[in-house]
C-alpha cells in the first residue's frame, strides 16, 4: 500500500514512518496542511495518517477539504484529542475512524488495514482484489475475471483497469494514466488500450470524460 503520513512532531513521525515501511508500506511523510494538499492532489494512496494539530493549519480543515472535494480517499486520523465531540466532528466531516495519542503501533496498523480493506477489499493475506460491478481483479496474480470468468488483458490494459478501480469515484486525467500504467506513451497509445480494454470487459465500465480524462461508469 501507499500511505500518505501527514504529522509534524518529528519523532513520532519518524516512528511512524519506520514501522508502515517494516510493514511493507510505501510512505511519503510530510508535516505541513501544503505540502499534504499538494501530494495527495499529485499521487494516488491508498490512505491517509492525519495528525490533527499541524503548523500551517487545521487538520479538521484538510480533512473536510479532501470529502468536500469527493476524494473517498480512506483517512485514519491519529490525535491526542480524546473528547467524544472532537471524535463526532471528524466522523461527520468524513474521518474512516481514529487512534487516540499515545498508541500501540500495532494497534495503528490494524485500524489502518482495516479502513483500507473495507474501502477496496485488501485482505489479511495481502492480498488486494479490486472490485466493481462483476469485476473482480486480482492484483497480486494478475487476474481479471468478470462475472468469475477470466478475461485476459496485457500487461498496459491490466494496469489501466487497476488505475480506475482503485479510484472508482475519480476522474483520472489522461497524464496521470500515462504516468501511472503507461511507459513512453502519448495520448494516441492510451486511447488504443482503452478501446481495446472496452472492448474485452465489455460496455458499461469505462466512461469518457471529454477534454480531461476517463472514469468508471456508475
């Protein structure tokens, strides 16, 4: 997984940071409400670490601004504010759940396999199957099977369904699944893959945004 680490107090973070790469994870770690805005806006994580007293603003604030924005990203907000209202508050505004300061990290990496399996399905085991509609995909095996039958895809369009899947309820631009799937590629390649996807998992799945992008089809 990649997680984005948003905490300003240097040695928690550091801990922090430690232990999600011993886990396994991917971490960018950043301490300020900018720079977090600026990478979640730039990468794709599969969940956020919110501390909720940061420098430059709000942590409250950042988290309304990413639902306020549609972004279903999960976010496990870590804080040493333990008042039932505080909780409440960033419940409503959209928070996946809370860890109080001071925390077991262990304690912190299971809520956080949890928010992160209950928004995409990744498994104890590790093991990460995107869904949507019938469409099941594996991405450790590399198996797309829809409607539990297998449908075989290259290596681009595999990774082009996996960029979609993973962001159902985002537009993603054309350069970001140039970037992220594609190697070397212009505007002329993608298009032939995502026909070509279109054509294989069949209608219903893949919506034109036009001018900016694709997404998947509610």
């Amino acid at each position: 997984m990649q997680i984005c680490l948003i905490e300003d107090d240097l040695e928690l973070g550091r801990s922090l940071q430690s232990a999600l790469q011993q886990a396994g994870q991917e971490v960018v770690w950043v301490r300020r409400v900018a720079d977090a805005m600026h990478w979640v806006s730039k990468k794709r994580f599969d969940a956020v670490l919110l501390d909720l007293g940061l420098p430059d603003g709000n942590g409250m604030e950042l988290l309304q601004h990413f639902r306020t924005k549609g972004d279903t990203l999960p976010i496990l907000v870590i804080t040493a504010r333990d008042s039932i209202e505080d909780r409440l508050s960033g419940l409503d505004l959209g928070a996946d759940d809370y860890i109080i300061k001071p925390f077991i990290v262990s304690e912190m990496l299971a809520r956080l396999r949890a928010v992160v399996r209950r928004s995409t399905g990744w498994n104890e085991s590790g093991e990460s199957l995107w869904k949507f509609k019938d469409l099941v995909l594996d991405e450790h095996r590399k198996i797309l099977t829809r409607a539990d039958t297998p449908v075989v895809l290259s290596k681009s369009e595999f990774a082009l369904l996996q960029a979609l899947m993973r962001f159902p309820d985002r537009v993603l631009t054309r350069r970001e699944l140039e970037e992220s799937a594609l190697s070397n590629s212009d505007g002329q390649v993608l298009g032939v893959h995502i026909s070509n996807l279109r054509r294989k998992i069949g209608k219903g799945y893949i919506r034109t945004v036009h001018g900016i992008g694709y997404m998947l089809e509610k």
